[in-house]
C-alpha cells in the first residue's frame, strides 16, 4: 500500500515524517480534507484575514501530488474608503 504524508503549513511547517498507509489518493485526499477540517476546527483563531494554510500530501518519493489551500480573504467592503480628491 503506498505511503502518503500529510505537511500542514501554516505559521511555520509542521512535516509529516511518519507518513500515512492509504489504499489509493483519493484516500489520501480525504484524509488531507478531514486535517483541514480538524484545523480550522481546532485552531479557528489562528487564521487571520490575508493568511494562506495549505496541507500538501506528498508520496514516498517526496513528490508533491497535491495541495489543499486555506484561505482568508477580505472583501472589498473591508478596504478603505476615501474622499474624492483626498489619499487614504
């Protein structure tokens, strides 16, 4: 069965080393989902609007075979108004 490793980044990168016995990659991408999911469950204070978290699954070569991003991004209604003529 291969081997699939699960590297959360975040504020700083947590590798896996250990790694995760899975059937197939669609196993793997569930598993990669279900992290996500404990994350932001876990930690919902942490990501802040503009941070990017990101849970990378690679194989047993250490090739990268896909990403799951966690994005926070402010809408347009947060930015700042200005005054005609008057710089923010």
């Amino acid at each position: 069965m291969p081997r699939y490793f699960f590297d959360v980044h975040t504020e700083a990168l947590e590798k896996d080393d250990q790694g995760h016995e899975l059937p197939a990659i669609d196993v793997a991408h569930v598993a990669a989902a279900e992290l996500a999911g404990e994350l932001l469950r876990n930690h919902p204070e942490n990501i802040l609007l503009g941070d990017e978290w990101k849970v990378e699954v690679r194989d047993e070569s250490g090739a990268v075979l896909f990403s799951l991003l966690m994005l926070s991004v402010p809408s347009a209604a947060l930015a700042p108004t200005t005054i005609a003529g008057d710089p923010a």
